[in-house]
C-alpha cells in the first residue's frame, strides 16, 4: 500500500506524567508501558509492513524535533514536521495534509496519536488495514473503541446506519460524560470511544478544510506549491504558523463534515492519559501495588503506583492508593485519584519561576 | 562544682528515624531540631558553665565512638566509652560509676540521655542545678517534668511527700498508660513524666548495684580499679561486656531502690522517639506542614511532614498528615500516626539482605 502515509501526532507539552514527563521531554519518549520501548517507538513499530518508513510523518513541537528524530532512527529526517507554536491538532494535520498531497495528491493518511497503548497488536492492525480500505472509498473515518467500562475521561462517538460490513456512519461526536451518561452509553451498545485515529484521502481533507477551515486550507497550499517545486517550507511555516486557527481536528472538522464514518474495533486500547492509567496497565502484587525501578519495602500498604529511577529503596507504612514518582530531581506523592492535577504543580513550580524542575 | 560529672547516655541504634539514621549514624547524631547542631552536640553544649568539658563522659556504642569524637572535639577523647555490647543503662551508668569514681569518688553523676528537646535552656539549666544539689544530700534523684498533655508515649512518676522545697518523694515509677489513665494522671496532678534524667553520687550508685546488680557492681569495681592504678579498661570491658544483665538503670535500679527523689520542672521536654515528634517541634505553615531541606510545591495537601536532602523538589497533592522524608538512597512515606512502625521497614531490608540501607 504505497499511496498510504501515516501522520503520527506528537504534541504532548509534558506536564501530566510529571515528574518524568518534562517540558524538555514529554510523553511520547517515555517507556510508560514498556521498558525498552517510548510510547512513540511503539506506534511506529505497529505500522511495520503496513505503512514503509519513509511514509511515515510525524508532526511534534519543534522543541522536540531532533529528540524526535533520534528515537526514530528509520525515518527521513525530513518526514519530522517541527511546529513553530503549538495550535492544537487541525493546523498540524494541515500541513501535514499539504506535505503527503504534495508526493500523492490522493494518498490515504492515516492519522494517529503518539501515544495510546495497545493491548491487542494483531486486532490493532487488522482495523488499522480496514480503515485504511475505508478511507480509500471517500469520506473521513474514524477508529471508534468498543466501551468495556462506562469511562468518563474519554470522548465517545454516537454510531448511525451500517454503511458497508464493519463501517457505520458517525451520528454525532459526545464530550466526555458524566458517570451517570457513561454508564447509558455502556448498556446503549450505539457508543464508541472517540480513540482520536483519523483516516482519509490527503485531497478530502484538504477539501473539507477549504470548506471549514479556510485560513489552514489557504496555509496548506503554500506549503504544498513549495514543496511540489522541490523547495523547503519550514522558513514558510515559521512566518504563519503562530497565527493559524487553534482548533481540535474533532471540533474543526469532524464535527461538521458530512461525511464521516467509523470503523468498530477492540484491540485493548488506552489512553495513557495519566499516571492513574500508567498504574492501570502496571503489573501488580497481591495488594495491588505496581513497582517499576525502584527496591522497596511495602509495609501495609495497597493499590499503591511506585516508580523510582535507579538503586534507590522506597518504603511505604501504612499508606493506600498512592502515586509515588522518584526522579533525580523531583518526587511526586498524590493519590492515584488525583492525577489530573499534577498539571497544578507545573503552574505552581513556573510560578515559583522554578523552571529547572519542568 | 568540680565534683560534678555528665554521663551522656547515646546508644540510639538508628532505626527510629530511618532513613535518616541509619545504624552508622544512629538519632545521637541528627540535628532534628535545629539546622546546625546534633541532639548531641545540644545536650553538651546545654551543661556549659555546669559542668567542665573534662568532666563530660559519653558513653555509646564502640561502633559510633569515633564518629561521637568527632562530633565532641572539645571532650578528652578518653571521655568518650564505647561499649562493646549493647546491654542497656543499667550496665552503661554502672561502667560510667567506675570511670567517675576512680576519678572523684563522692562526685555527682548527671545521667542524660544524649537526645531529648529541650525548649526552654534557662529553666532546664536552673532544674539541672537544682538536681545536682539534690544528689549531693544522697540518695537517687530523677528529674519529673510536669505533664502538659495527656501523652501515652512516656513513663510516668507518681510523687509522695515533699522532702525539701522542690524535692518529693518518688512513690511509684508507671510504665506507659493509656489514654484513659494518661487522662487520669493528668488531672492527678501528682503524676509527672519520667525524663530518663537521673542524679546521684558515684558511691551512692556503686553501693546500689551491689544490692540490686552484683555482677554489674563486681564489674565496675574491677574497671575502677584498672583505672586508679593509671590503667586502661577498654580490654577488660570487651571481655566481660557481653555477660552483664541487660536491664534499665530504671527496672534494675530506681524501681527497688529505698531512697529515690524527684525534682519537679516544666522546661518544654520532648523525648524525639519518632517522626511524630519532630514534626511536634517544627516549624509549620496555615496549612499545618513542615518543610525542611527541600524545595517544595503543595497543592492541597495538610498536616505533612517533609524531609528533604538537598536541591530535589518535592511535590504533595491532596495528602494528609504524611510523613515523607527523602534521602539520597532511600525515601520513607507515611501517615503520622504510623511514625512507630519505622522499624518494621529496617527490619525488613534487614530480611531482604539489603543492609546497605539500614
């Protein structure tokens, strides 16, 4: 499948698995669910036979960009997209739209996140293959989770019409529900989680921006008319990015096109959203406590997320459900149902102008 | 008053405080209440003008001597005793019996222990006088500090009749209460804390132990006389040692003794038995932490001790009443209130054969 290009999504600014995750080094090149591979390695490794290296892009801060191209080794160079500012996922896919429309004009991109976890490789790939064949067939896809829990931190997509076997038609896409909705959309059976993978034509999308979103659509085609005569557009880039339209591909686009449609998969997927998932996905002990680098000496304590960062021993007394994080630098100590929060220390340390610890 | 001598008790074997202490540099040697001075060093430093350098012995393990003069540069280091075994007080005063008689033998020992907090110096050093006078009339003096709480973690000393102004009669020594009897002493008003601190002649001591202790008043009267005829006892203690009764001066001694006294005082007396206590005795911001040696970010988060070592930033989320103390090879996390579990932790790297971090 040589007119498929892969657009990896790598955006992720480092606060929320603070503080191993920093401004410096984010998510995406932390082996949170693995220990020798980041969670970016793996999403290009999963794309092994089925989109070749030098088709596979991935759009990141141009902070990150040659930390980037050191963890990935195989691609191009070239194929890392440093974005001059960070303005949410629609300009990234722009550009990104623009430099896979300028080497095939009707390729299929398929658009992914950084940094899910995949529990089920081969299911992954088998829907990873079916949308791809969808997306072939016109209009904008999108991968929806079958719900296995009524999980109110994700987004989920109502589903319409069987289209053809195994595509359905988006009906609406749903914020994030309360508990009370997300258990509904459990027993509904017509909702999916939203897993934030898009699939379509380089030219649908660059059509559907011109209708939705016409300063990136206006922005893309500069960079694709450079890039089509054998320029650079990086120096193009940095004089306009700053000022495009910051908006979610879901809000900017997906909302409002006309046709949009989802192919339905289980494949054990994650949203490694937050330490709370980090401890979900651990491997536990008897009392439920997840250890990763670090001795310890667990004295009455459960349910307990321990991480430590080399020969260091970690003992707890008496302590439940608790996030521990040991850097060189910096410890972390939350209840596991406090993750979301971690952002607050990063805005309290920057305001402290304690910026060596973010 | 050159015929008074200090015994400083310091055998602490550094668990309590683990990870700060370890069994190398046991509590003794911790400045836990103040940024630049041991308890040690504080419990010397408080009899200046009382008692001459000279006449100050520390009495701890043979392990920690070395360190212990290191710490007490202005102590002959032949005042500094290593014991070659750990066999309690009683054993501890009566060696310190023989170096002071040899020396003086009506002389008054002051027995400390080398670690309690004291906040107030001036109302201490005045009751350290008043001690001493008492023992040169004869008999075992004890200092009882007037409760101010209904504590459970002391000894308590029920008070007879007044023997002189400031001295009663010692009716009954009481071994930790609860609550409920906490409650009842406190409202008593004739029960005080047991300090641990007593005063009394050498020979009064060396007469009691041949009456209560035989084999620990036969060794020090073998190690007096090594030390009259200008010898040293360090090899005749290393082989008789290990033999003595292992008792308290408190259980072997004061509880049988015919005239024990006690004089009464209130001088802001703390015994530093765990992180509960240090954290008693710190510093605290509104929100009831306490910080020290580390910088911090504390977004919810109450009633928490923390523990630094240095440059490293410690961050807290909605936690409550932690302990959290934090070394360069070792973290300890939790509640207050399990403070007097710390040794099941060094018991358990002691389990583990990890004794590099105990």
């Amino acid at each position: 499948m040589d007119d498929v290009f892969a657009v990896i999504m790598a955006g992720g600014s480092g606060t929320r698995f603070w503080p191993l995750s920093r401004a410096a080094w984010p998510k995406q090149f932390l082996a949170l669910a693995s220990n020798h591979e980041s969670l970016l390695q793996q999403t290009v490794r999963r794309l092994a036979g089925i989109v070749p290296d030098d088709h596979i892009l991935v759009v990141t801060s141009s902070a990150h960009a040659q930390a980037t191209r050191e963890q990935l080794p195989m691609l191009p160079p070239g194929n890392v997209l440093g974005e001059p500012a960070a303005r949410n996922t629609a300009p990234c896919i722009a550009w990104a739209a623009a430099h896979v429309s300028a080497r095939s004009p009707r390729a299929v991109m398929a658009v992914l996140p950084a940094d899910p976890h995949i529990g089920d490789e081969p299911a992954y790939r088998d829907i990873l293959l079916r949308s791809i064949a969808a997306a072939q067939q016109g209009g904008l896809v999108t991968i929806g989770v079958t719900p296995t829990r009524p999980e109110t931190g994700y987004g989920y997509i109502e589903v319409g019409e069987t289209l053809s076997p195994g595509v359905e038609r988006v009906q609406r896409f749903v914020e994030k529900p309360d508990l009370y909705r997300a258990q509904r959309f459990m027993s509904d059976g017509s909702f999916l989680w939203n897993s934030g993978m898009f699939f379509f034509r380089a030219d649908a999308m660059l059509q559907e921006l011109a209708t939705q979103l016409p300063d990136l659509a206006a922005f893309a085609d500069g960079s694709r008319r450079l890039l089509a005569t054998g320029q650079q557009d990086a120096e193009y880039a940095r004089e306009r990015y700053a000022e495009l339209t910051s908006v979610s591909i879901d809000h900017g686009v997906m909302e409002k096109a006309a046709d949009v449609r989802v192919v339905r998969g289980a494949f054990g997927w994650y949203d490694i959203g937050s330490w709370t998932t980090a401890y979900e996905l651990a491997s536990k002990d008897e009392q439920r406590n997840a250890v990763h680098g670090a001795a310890t000496s667990l004295v009455d304590s459960e349910g307990c997320y321990v991480r430590g960062s080399g020969s260091k021993v970690i003992a707890l007394i008496g302590v439940r459900d608790l996030v521990v994080v040991d850097t060189d630098d910096a410890l972390l100590i939350m209840p596991r149902e406090r993750a979301q929060d971690v952002r607050r220390v990063v805005e309290d340390l920057k305001a402290k102008h304690a910026t060596q610890f973010v």
